[in-house]
C-alpha cells in the first residue's frame, strides 16, 4: 500500500509492505520529497515517533538553495517533462497534488507514445509500470513481460521518456546489451545517447519560492 503523507510540511510517500522489517527513510535530492518504507504492522503512532525523531536530518536532506526548504508550497518551480513551471500558477497545484499530476502528465506521454514503438519494434508488452525508483529509468521483467519505468522521469524532457522505453522494448528482442541491441537503438533513435546525457546532467532541483 502506497500513500502521499504531509508531515511538517515535508511531502513524503509511505509503502507499506510485508517484506519490510523496520521503518526506513530514504530522501530523493531531485525532487525533494522522502520515502518510507514501514512493516505492514506499523502504527500510525509508531510512525509519527519516528518522522520526529529524523526531522532534523529531514530538515538537512532538505536545504535547497540558499538554504531554504522546499514544501511544493505556492511560488516554487519544479520542473514538468522538462520545463520549469510555478506553483500555484497556470493552473498548476501545490501539495500533494502537484506530485499527483505532475505523474498524470507522464503516464499521458507513455500512453501516447507505447503502441507507435511496439509497432516499430514488432513487440508488445503487457504493461507499464511506473515506480518512484532512483538507482535505475526503466526495467524490463521477462516473467511478466512488463516494463517498469520511474516516475522522476516526469521531471525531464519527454524524449528522454522515449529513450528509456525505446531502450527497454529493445530488451524485449535482445535479454543483454549486445551488439545488436545498440545497432537497433541507432536505428530507432539516432540521437539517443544525447537524451541519455540529459538524464545524467540535466539540473532539475525544485527552486523555493522567493520571500
């Protein structure tokens, strides 16, 4: 079970999961939210004792620029599929609900783009699935025949989307990256090694609002 909580006004998502032993809290820089991991057992009191007692390394984790925090409170930027929007205006929310619909405009682009390169390819997948993972863009699973991307690609532009599910439909035909997995990527996306570049460099910190 996955939820959005507010706590201090920090935004932080909890799973809940039966493998999980212990409360852990990991923090995300580049998009300046949390994630706790909790046992399926874990008290609603059990888990607030814990956010307090690691508020202060929150409060660190969250320095942003000029040392201020980010709350997704009205004045902030973030960016949105690559371009930097403001809170509270242009019809864009704040809280909670920006993370929501800023996840909604990815989900959008995956839908639209998925059939047109399973055609290209001449593969189909049973699914997307769309993870708060940092360490990794995109998986794809032989088992379930699904392809799991994360959804801080919905911060970059939506050619690096592309690149990483063209990357794991070529996986679906070639299990490792072989010669004939990299010479299917120059043919499908001639410029994909300049999207993978904007992936590692691009800046995509939240700036707080002005005071």
């Amino acid at each position: 079970m996955k939820r959005d909580i507010q706590f201090q006004g920090y935004m932080i998502t909890l799973q809940a999961t039966r493998n999980a032993r212990y409360l852990r809290l990991s923090y995300y820089p580049d998009r300046g939210t949390f994630h706790l991991s909790v046992p399926w057992w874990a008290k609603e009191e059990d888990i607030r004792q814990y956010l307090e007692k690691n508020s202060g390394w929150m409060q660190e984790k969250r320095k942003g620029f000029q040392g201020e925090l980010i709350r997704y409170e009205a004045g902030e930027k973030h960016m949105v599929l690559g371009k930097p929007v403001t809170l509270g205006e242009d019809n864009v929310p704040c809280g909670a609900v920006f993370v929501r619909w800023r996840i909604a405009r990815l989900e959008a682009l995956v839908r639209d783009i998925l059939p047109e390169w399973e055609d290209t390819f001449g593969v189909k997948v049973r699914g997307i699935t769309l993870q708060n993972t940092t360490s990794i863009w995109g998986s794809y699973r032989y088992r379930t025949q699904k392809i799991t991307l994360s959804t801080r690609l919905a911060m970059y532009p939506p050619e690096c989307t592309e690149f990483v599910l063209i990357h794991e439909l070529n996986h679906v035909r070639h299990p490792d990256h072989s010669k004939a997995f990299y010479e299917d990527m120059n043919r499908y996306m001639l410029d994909w090694q300049k999207w993978d570049a904007v992936l590692k460099t691009l800046d995509v910190r939240p700036v707080p609002a002005s005071r």
